[in-house]
C-alpha cells in the first residue's frame, strides 16, 4: 500500500487525517505549531513512532522562518517550540525522543550559522523518519520468525502503517510473514473507546489484503478459550527498563487473557519506545482523555446519562513478566528484560 502517514511536502506537514478513516482518504497540510499541536492532540496524527517524525517535523516548522542571528536567542525559540509540542501527549515516549533529539542536534551545532543549523534540523527530521521506515522493515523481519505458516494473531488498537511512517511495528510483523508466503489471519480488537482498532487496523489491513476478523474487545476471551488465537501482537507508546510497556487501553487485559491461555505475547516497538529512566510502569504517566469519547464519540447522540462521570485513560501498563519477548529493530529481547534491554537498547544508542 503506497501511503506516507507523515511527510515534508511543499514546505508544510502533510500528514493523513486519521480522525477521517474509514470513511475518507484525506489529507490535512499543516502549516503552523498551533495547528500541528491540535493535530496531535486530537488524534489527526497518533501512533509512536509516527509522533517521533511529527516532532521532528514540528521543531523544524517552529523555527524555519526564525530572525534570530544569535545561537542563544534562537535556542530560546527553538525550546519554547519543544516545550509546546510536548505538552500536547504526555505518555508516547517517540514524541519527547523526537524533541530531545532535535534540541540536541541544534546544541551539538550551535557554533555554525543559524541558516546551517536550520538546515541541520530539517536533516534531522528526515532521518528521523528514515531510520523508523528502516526500524520497522527489521521488526517484522525479526518478528516474522516467530510465526508461524498458518498462525492466526489478535492485535489491538493499531500498530501498522498509519502509526509509523509507512509500515508498522506489530502489523509490520504481519505484512513481512505474509511476505515470506505465511497464510496469517488476524482478529482485530475493536478497541475502546476510541476504536482505532475497528477504524483504523481493520482499514489497513483490508488494502493490504491481509484476511483480518473485526472482534469487539470483550471476545477475546472466549476467542483464546475457543483455541482460535495463536499469538497475540501489540505495538508500544514507551517501555520501562524492566520490560513493563505502555500502550493502547485493553492491552493489559489481552495479555493477562494470553497468559492464562497459554498463548505468547509479543510487544513490538523501536529502540526509540524505550525509556531507561524509567525503573518500572509506575513511573509511566498515563494520559487521560476527554469523556466525550467514550459517551458522545460516533454516536448520533449521547449514549449514557449525560452527568455521568467517565474513567477514560489511553493507556494501561502491562507488566513485565505477562510479555513473552519484545520485538525490536535490534533484534528479539527476552527476559530477565532489566538486563536484556539495558544490553540491546544502549548498545543501539551507541
């Protein structure tokens, strides 16, 4: 499937309208932080690793038309960019690795002439995105050993093309085993309450000819019960140094379910998901999210009493030792995960 999730064109963002799928194919042009922060956080563009390029991306679009001729007072616009662009989702760790890397590159420079430095940071981002087209091609090369030539896998939420730049993380581990000739079925968990699963996963994999089953989230159980579900792979939004990782509501829930069903449970994400400063999930912040999506979101009116009040976090956290291995542009990282990750993770980070 030819589609760039995000891309540099014509001097402005160009990213897909993700809150417009299924339905339509759009494209939204962003030109200025105000409208990319919306963007973000609204969802228009989501997904870890795709919320790395959007960084990078972003800081670029803050500062490309900067009248700074001093290093210190273009930092200074370059951080206020940084900052902004952060406070727009607090729990992918993509984004803020996207920001630090670009504020970095702008110090590591900061001797050469503002107009060179700008044209650093659009390099910068540009291999940014590159480097995450690379990573996933190695994911699913790594993860496409671990299945098997008539594996049936549920996924949740949506770790595929529209969460990267153009390939996936976990459904990249399912387009590269259907690559190599595996006749790979999915379940795709609809997955509450913004259904990204429903919308998002089951509208990639149907363009990609993959032979994918829309499952509301509670049927997995009986799913697994049945001895329908072989593996189950999810994507990240950031990995703790023990292994316990962060993503999409409900990816808790399918690994306890895996476990108790004996069934394997694979996380895959890029070097750039983990976190080292995190000892464990408890230190993951989680963000919370409008109530709105849950009562009123895709309903032609609102579907529970109006003063309700609504518990609607984007993320659990899934401990450690509920996860069978992690898959990584690196290669497949098993327990003990605290020694492991530090070993393939700052190996990678050079």
């Amino acid at each position: 499937m030819d589609l760039r999730t995000i891309e540099w064109k014509n001097g402005q963002i160009k990213i897909v309208d993700q809150t417009k799928l299924p339905g339509k194919l759009e494209y939204l042009y962003i030109r200025d932080l105000k409208t990319l922060w919306h963007a973000i956080k609204e969802l228009k563009v989501r997904g870890a690793p795709a919320l790395g390029a959007a960084a990078g991306l972003g800081v670029y679009l803050g500062v490309k038309d900067s009248k700074a001729k001093t290093f210190a007072r273009f930092y200074g616009e370059l951080d206020k960019v940084i900052r902004y662009l952060g406070s727009s989702r607090p729990t992918a760790k993509n984004l803020f690795w996207g920001l630090e890397r670009m504020g970095s590159a702008a110090i590591k420079n900061q001797e050469k002439a503002i107009t060179e430095i700008k044209k650093i940071l659009f390099d910068e981002a540009q291999k940014i995105i590159e480097e995450d087209r690379s990573a996933c091609r190695k994911i699913g090369i790594y993860g496409a050993k671990l299945i098997n030539k008539f594996d049936t896998i549920m996924t949740v939420c949506n770790a595929g093309i529209l969460a990267t730049i153009d390939y996936g993380t976990a459904l990249g581990v399912i387009y590269r085993a259907g690559e190599e000739g595996k006749k790979v079925k999915v379940f795709a968990c609809e997955t509450r309450p913004l259904l990204q699963g429903a919308r998002l996963t089951v509208w990639e994999l149907k363009r990609k000819g993959v032979d994918v089953t829309l499952n509301c989230d509670n049927m997995a159980a009986i799913l697994m019960a049945q001895g329908k579900i072989d593996k189950v792979i999810a994507g990240a939004d950031r990995i703790a140094v023990n292994g316990d990782t962060a993503n999409k509501i409900g990816t808790y829930s399918l690994a306890v379910l895996a476990h108790h069903h004996k069934i394997p449970f694979y996380i895959a994400a890029p070097s750039s998901t983990f976190d080292l400063s995190i000892k464990s999930g408890k230190g993951i912040v989680i963000e919370q999210r409008n109530s709105c999506e849950v009562t009123d979101l895709f309903y032609k009116r609102k579907m529970s009493h109006k003063a309700v009040k609504v518990f609607n976090p984007a993320f659990d956290v899934t401990p450690h030792n509920l996860i069978t291995a992690i898959i990584t542009e690196k290669g497949v990282i098993r327990a003990p995960f605290s020694k492991n990750i530090k070993r393939v993770i700052k190996s990678c980070k050079g």
